[in-house]
C-alpha cells in the first residue's frame, strides 16, 4: 500500500512534467497502477480489521469517502488551474498522495482472519489437535447435501471440535441435523473434553503439519474465487452499474450541448446531481447489513433501470435532475453491498484473500469504466442519445434476473409459502 500511494505521487508529479502525449499516457498508466494498488489494499485491509456484520457500513464510508472526492476533486483542479496554472492541480495532488503515504506508515498490519475463529479461539487452541477431523466432517456435511457456503466458518470450526471428541458417527449426524449451532453444543462439547482427550494425543509434528495444510487450503488462486457463483454475479452487476454509469459521463456534455447549449458549468453542476447520492452510502451499507446485500443491491438495479430508461425523456436542463438523482442513487445502492457480499464469502468459505477478491472486483470495474464510454460513444454517434440510454436500460433489465437469480427465487418461494399458510389457515 505504502509503495503504491508512493507511486501514486511519483505519477502525479509525471503529468506537470509531461511535454508530449506519450509521457502524458506512461504516467496515466503508472498512475492508474498506482491507485489501484493502494486501493484494492485498503479495501483487504478493511475487510481483515472489521467484522462481517459490520462491513456494509465501513465500506459505504468508504465509497461515500470516494463520491466526496468525485465532487470536490474537479472544483479543486480547476481553481488551481485558473489562478496557478497547468502545474499547480497535479503537484497539489502529488503532495496529497505524499501526505497519504506519511499517515499509512502509522497503520499497523491488521490481524488477518481476526472475525473468522475468534469466537471458538480459545476452544481451538486447547484442542488443536482436533484439525486432523476436518476432512472427516466435512465428508459428513457434504453427504447430508449441506453447501459449504451454507456454513460459517465458525460453525464448523466448533463442529470439528465436537466430533473429534466423539467417535461414534451417530453423534455426528445428530449435531448436523441439529442445526451445526455452535452455542446450543457448546456445553455438550465441555462434558465430553474428557473422553475427547484421547483424541488429542497426537504428537506436536503433525499437528503442525496439519497446520500447514489448513493455511495452504486457505491460500486460493484468484481462479478459484472467480469461479464462486456469487462472487461471479457481484463482477456481472458491478461491471454492468459501473459500465453504464461511466458511459453517460462522454455523451451527456455532448447531448446537453447539442440540445440546450448547455455552458461547461451547467453541465458540470448537472452532473453533481448523479453523485450526490452516493453521500447516502454509509447508510445503505448499514442497511444491507441487516437486510442482506444482494437484496439491497437488488432494489438499487430496479432503480438504476428505472432512472436510465428515465433519461431518454427529459428535454430542458431542470428535467435532468431527478433522473440523475435516481440514476446516482440506483448506482451506490448497488455497488455498495457488493463489497461486503464479497467479503462475506471470503469469510465463510475460510479463504484468506480479501486482496485477491477485491483485485478482481477493481480489475472489473476498471474495464467497465473503460468499456462503457467505448460502447456510449459508439450507440450514441448512431442512433443518439436517448436511443443509448433505452438500450442501457434493457442492458440493466437483461442482466437483472442473472445476477440476482438466488435472490429471485428466495422471494417467490417465501411468496408462495406465505400464500400456502393463508390458504391453509383460512380453510
């Protein structure tokens, strides 16, 4: 982190030296690097430090932190440019990415993995010989047709305490069909540590050899994290937001423009509109922490359709307002969750790549931000610019039921069992 904010600054001074457009492209490279290095750091370092149940509201800072940037960054730019000139908003810039780097020397590294076993910490170490069991009751869930994303990583962590107490498979089964609670066993577990001690007398070379076996498992490729089902449906919605939202970035100044002779300013005081919203973040995250990401994220993809197929219809520059606002607020409240969803499997799982996940989650949006004004650009010189918003919204409409296909057939099967109990009790 500390290498990329340094590089960061390092680029950033780039652009006051530039003197052709291929100095001006090498240091957009290595400031684009830059940035997402220290960026996708934070974001694994966050994800280590808070807990799970926590995390929507920590990341909706975050992004609310990033809006606040969005709108402050170019007011600041431009008045360093008008009363400085063209050096002055790179080498602030560069002096803030320097200040950066001074403040990130002060954090310490976060524990990893601090949320997943601290609950059963101490029942862990006082039984670490208990790893050996983990295969053998992961074979037991796995028959009983249990998913492993169904199960917290804690969950389990007591269930392998449990059944390398107990050598009879029976017990096993009824701690599964019990529910795998890890509070409704826990004294179960102490009254039998006694007969469990036998189980314990394995020697300190393999449990460290079990350690180290557990740690590799836990250390997956990024090929492994992009072929989980939802993490795959959190990339699909983010590049699908991310990509339609920088699309109207290009053709929106371009559209007023033609239509209304909107000057820079108002286009720009327009624009604010859209990312004012995202203020809102913080408080979206706390509420899909309670509600459920993909079902929050759910609701902001209905509104980001609605608000981009609402675009096509304003014709003054007052009218582009509240659709902005809309399309703003649609947007947020769908990034915002998918953060904290994707932690959520990381820690479920046990996987100890929060970086790794949030890598891909950058590597997506960075190529949405880059296909998305290529694809506006090219819709909108043919067939204009409400022809470009209806076919973003279909886009949005299409991809909808895909990505949140789980959550879609959640709500239908809690309707129709609601609908069965009211038919049930009014016979």
């Amino acid at each position: 982190m500390m290498v990329g904010m340094l590089g960061l600054a390092v680029a950033t001074v780039g652009f006051s030296l530039a003197s052709n457009y291929w100095v001006l492209i090498i240091a957009r490279i290595g400031q684009g690097s830059a940035g997402g290095a220290s960026w996708t750091i934070g974001l694994g370092m966050l994800a280590d430090v808070y807990p799970p149940d926590n995390l929507g509201v920590v990341m909706g800072a975050t992004m609310m932190a990033n809006a606040i940037g969005f709108m402050l960054g170019p007011l600041v730019g431009a008045y360093f440019y008008d009363y400085h000139g063209y050096e002055a908003p790179f080498i602030f810039c560069a002096a803030l990415a320097a200040l950066d780097f001074l403040c990130i020397l002060f954090i310490a590294e976060p524990e990893k993995n601090k949320y997943i076993t601290s609950e059963n910490s101490n029942a862990t170490e006082s039984e670490a010989g208990t790893s050996t069991t983990h295969q053998a009751v992961e074979n037991d869930v796995e028959a009983l047709g249990i998913r492993d994303e169904e199960l917290a990583t804690s969950t389990i962590v007591a269930v392998e305490a449990t059944a390398a107490a107990i050598s009879d498979p029976k017990h096993a089964q009824r701690i599964i069909d019990d529910g795998l609670h890890h509070d409704s066993h826990k004294s179960d577990r102490h009254s039998q540590s006694n007969y469990g001690s036998t189980s314990t007398s394995s020697s300190a070379s393999s449990v460290n050899e079990s350690a180290k076996v557990n740690e590799k498992e836990m250390d997956v490729s990024m090929f492994t994290i992009a072929s989980n089902w939802t993490i795959i449906c959190c990339l699909l919605a983010t590049f699908v937001a991310a990509s339609v939202f920088s699309g109207l970035e290009p053709i929106l100044p371009l559209y007023l423009k033609d239509l209304l002779d909107a000057a820079p300013t108002q286009t720009s005081l327009i624009l604010v509109a859209a990312i004012f919203p995202t203020l809102l973040s913080s408080a979206i995250g706390y509420y899909a922490d309670r509600v459920g990401h993909f079902y929050v994220s759910l609701v902001g993809m209905i509104i980001f359709a609605i608000a981009t197929l609402s675009l096509a219809l304003p014709s003054s520059l007052l009218s582009f307002i509240l659709p902005l606002a809309l399309f703003g607020l649609g947007s947020s409240t769908i990034l915002t969750p998918l953060l904290p969803a994707m932690a959520d499997v990381v820690n479920k799982k046990g996987w100890n790549c929060y970086a790794k996940t949030y890598a891909l989650y950058n590597m997506t949006y960075s190529l949405s931000m880059a296909a998305g004004p290529i694809l506006a650009g090219f819709i909108y010189e043919d067939f204009g610019f409400r022809w470009t918003m209806i076919m973003f919204g279909v886009m949005i409409v299409v991809a909808t039921p895909v990505i949140f296909s789980s959550q879609i057939a959640n709500v239908l099967a809690r309707w129709k069992g609601a609908q069965s109990a009211s038919d049930l009790s009014s016979a």
